[in-house]
C-alpha cells in the first residue's frame, strides 16, 4: 500500500487528523493496535475548549457535540469547607468550555471516517516505523499472520505515551522531561445525576476530590489516591463513602449514588519530549507529552497539535512549502509548555502533598484565597483553565 500520510494509533488525536488531512483531499491511513470497541472503551477526557471545538466543525463532525455538549461558563473550587465559583465566562470576556467525553469526539470521528470509506487498519501487532530520516518512510505491521508494508511521504506518531513512534526516534536526537506524582486518581463512570451543574475541584484535608459529568444523567467522578492502592480495594460503597467525606455539606447532601460502570486508577505525570519531529516522523498528542489531568488539557492539547501538523502537511502538499513542517515542533511546544505549566501547578494547588508538611497546606491555603478574593488571580485561573487562544504569544 502506498499513501502520502500513515497515520499511527487510532486515539483522538490520529482520527482526529485522518478527518482533517482528508477534508483537504489528503490520502492517509490509519493503523491501530487495538479493536475500535477497545478504544473506545477508555474513558478519559471530558472537557473540551473552544478550540477543540472549532476543530471538531472544522473536521465536519461538530453535529452531535453541540446537540449533546453541556456548555460550561465556570467551576468551582472546594477548600477549608467552602465552595466558590471561578466565573470563567465573566472572567474571560465571554469563553466557555464543553463537557462531552473523548469516548463521543472518538465515535464522532470514527463514524464520519467509516461513512467516508476511509481505511483503518484495527488490530495491527508489532507495528514498526522505518526511513523516517528519508523522503521514503514506511510503516510495517502483522495482521493475521501475514506481515504488511505500507509506503508514504509523512508517518504521524499519534500513538500516545507508550507508542512505538517515540521510541524509534534516535536517542541523540531526543530530550524527555518528566516529573511523577506521588498518587493516582480513582475514576468512577455511574448513571447518576451529577451532584452539581458544573465541576467541582476539591482540596479537601483528605486528599483532591473532582465532580464531573458526562450528561445530565452520568456523573464522573475523581479521588486522590495513594500508588499503592488497587482497584479492587475500592468497592463502590468505599469510593462514594470517601467522596462524600471530601465534599462540603450541601453537596454531600445532593450526592446521587449508584453502581459504577467503569472504574479505573490513573497515575499522574508531566511529560514533554522535545522535539515532536525526526525527519519526516512526527509526533502528536500523548506521544509526545502528558499532562496530569486536574488542568483538563491532555485531549485538547493533542487536538491543537493535530491543528498544526495538518495545516503544515497542507501547506507542504498544497503551496509546495516546508515552512509549516519545519516550524512545527517549535509551535506545539510553545503552547504545550504553557499547558503543562497550568496542569502542574493547578495539581500542586489542589491535591494533598503530606511531604510538604503543615506549611505547604498553609501555603496552599493562603493561595486559594487569594485566588477567589482577587480578580487578577481569579482571571488568570479561569484564562488558562478556559484554554489560551491558539495564536497567544505569536
Ligand atoms: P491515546 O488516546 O492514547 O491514543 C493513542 C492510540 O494509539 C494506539 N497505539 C498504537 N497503535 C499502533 N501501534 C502501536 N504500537 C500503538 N501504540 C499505541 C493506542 O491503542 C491508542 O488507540 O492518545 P491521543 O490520541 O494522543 O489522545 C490523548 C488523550 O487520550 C489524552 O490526552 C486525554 O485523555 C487526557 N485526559 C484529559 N484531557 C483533556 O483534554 N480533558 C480532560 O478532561 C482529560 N481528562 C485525561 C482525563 C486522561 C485521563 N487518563 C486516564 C490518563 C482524565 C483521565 C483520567
Ligand atoms: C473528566 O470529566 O473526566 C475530567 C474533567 C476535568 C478534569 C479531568 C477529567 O480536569
């Protein structure tokens, strides 16, 4: 097979270029590890900015995310007791956010790329990335026994954090920076109404609690856990026992419980591989960095790392140019950079760090009542939780 892009990993990210390359008449495929039904069985993400938005109608697959989004103008923080509310819309001068899950953008996408005729290549073992450091790149894979070739211009590595893209880039030429937390979060998927209409992030003495949602009648909800504990030792009575200890009164009071239908603990890390392209192979999304998920920017980094790559892939095929190709590393970092930035900091102000001893959590303290009391602090918060604009700094 020969094709101008071949597009590794089937995730957000990877659909997500697969649409956009072919709404610009850009031949590319898609090959992925995993069955579609597996994909879509992660739950994560759940929060979309603006931009994430706008590539999604841009991508001609907005329909059912503006019919079943919830549009959020704010959020609150929880601390000491007390919740308040960062009016994110008033702060930022009219920008809101979008609650519709990863697992709907992937499905959205998905079906658009099945209705188009496009091919994914689902089920592809020992997929390897080959010549990328010549104008002739190719992409080997097994699929039932027999083993394939596929030839093409550009290879995408959206096959996230631990995809084979990044670890065939030559270690010379590749710098990592990674910080790990010490805990995890236990997620819970349940159809349950959600305790409140917008999320609720909370630092409590017990440790990060997060109330999110999915629809109006599915909730998604968060706690700080140690690395040690399992999913198993969490029955569901536990976990809504635990969520309910970390919550203030009123909310405590609205919780709806019922049994989870998904439950699963994520470790927490800050991740950046600098740089994103080697040769004619380049990296996007979770392959080349991870946020921890408190800031809400993993998915939407990935989306606006695709914005780039297509657009510079469109420039090369359509203006004969390699200015966009040769600028795409620098760009995504600059804006990944700012994300990870948000996403460390935001998971410092709100998760308990016992190491940091009586001080840190007064520290903590004081910050957070800075942050609501004063509107500078509160729109900073609200300016990069809502998402800084694409072409911020440029
Ligand atoms: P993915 O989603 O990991 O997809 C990569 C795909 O590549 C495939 N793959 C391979 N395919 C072929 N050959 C190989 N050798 C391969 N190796 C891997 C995999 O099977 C997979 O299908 O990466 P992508 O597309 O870059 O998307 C990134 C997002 O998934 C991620 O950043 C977000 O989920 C992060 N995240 C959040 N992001 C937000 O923007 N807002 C949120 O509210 C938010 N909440 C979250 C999150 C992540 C979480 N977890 C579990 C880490 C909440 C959680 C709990
Ligand atoms: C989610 O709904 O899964 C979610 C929301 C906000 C976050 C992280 C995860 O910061």
């Amino acid at each position: 097979m020969r094709v101008q892009v071949a597009i590794v990993g089937g995730g957000p990210a990877g659909h997500l270029l697969g649409q956009l390359l072919y709404k610009a008449g850009i031949d590319a495929v898609i090959i992925e590890r995993q069955t579609g039904d597996y994909v879509l069985g992660r739950i994560r993400a759940g929060v979309l900015e603006q931009v994430c938005i706008d590539l999604m109608d841009e991508a001609g697959v907005g329909k059912r995310m503006h019919a079943e989004g919830l549009v959020h103008g704010g959020f609150d923080m929880l601390f000491k007791g007390e919740r308040h509310r960062i009016d994110m819309n008033r702060l930022t001068g009219g920008k809101n956010l979008m609650v519709y899950g990863q697992t709907e953008v992937t499905r959205d996408l998905m079906d658009a790329r099945k209705a188009a005729g496009l091919t994914t290549i689902y089920e592809a073992s020992n997929v390897t990335v080959h010549d990328f450091d010549t104008a002739k790149p190719r992409v080997r894979y097994e699929k039932d026994g027999q083993t394939h070739e596929i030839e093409c211009d550009f290879i995408a590595g959206c096959d996230g954090f631990h995809g084979v893209c990044r670890a065939s880039a030559p270690r010379s030429a590749i710098r990592e920076y990674e910080k790990i937390y010490p805990f995890g979060w236990l997620g819970i998927l349940s159809n349950t109404p959600p305790v409140h209409e917008e999320l609720i992030y909370a630092n409590s003495p017990r440790g990060f609690a997060l109330c999110s949602q999915r629809s109006p009648t599915r909730s998604r909800y968060y706690l700080q856990v140690p690395l040690t504990d399992k999913v198993e030792d969490w029955s569901d009575e536990a976990f809504w026992q635990e969520l309910r200890l970390r919550l203030d009164p009123e909310a405590r009071a609205k919780l709806v419980t019922g049994p989870s239908i998904e439950k699963s603990i994520a470790p927490l890390r800050s991740f950046v591989t600098e740089p994103m392209r080697f040769g004619r192979m380049f990296l996007a999304g979770d392959a080349a960095h991870i946020v921890p998920p408190t800031g809400a920017k993993g998915l939407n980094l990935a989306a606006t790392d695709v914005k780039y790559l297509s657009s510079a892939l469109i420039e090369f095929y359509q203006d004969k140019t390699e200015a966009g190709i040769d600028n795409y590393s620098e760009r995504c970092l600059r804006r990944i950079w700012r994300a990870e930035r948000f996403s460390w900091w935001f998971t410092g102000l709100m998760h308990r760090f016992p190491e940091n001893g009586e001080i840190g959590q007064k520290f903590q303290e004081a910050e957070l009542d800075y942050l609501i009391h004063s509107e500078a602090g509160a729109r900073s918060v609200a300016e990069n939780y809502v998402g800084l604009p694409l072409n911020f700094g440029e």
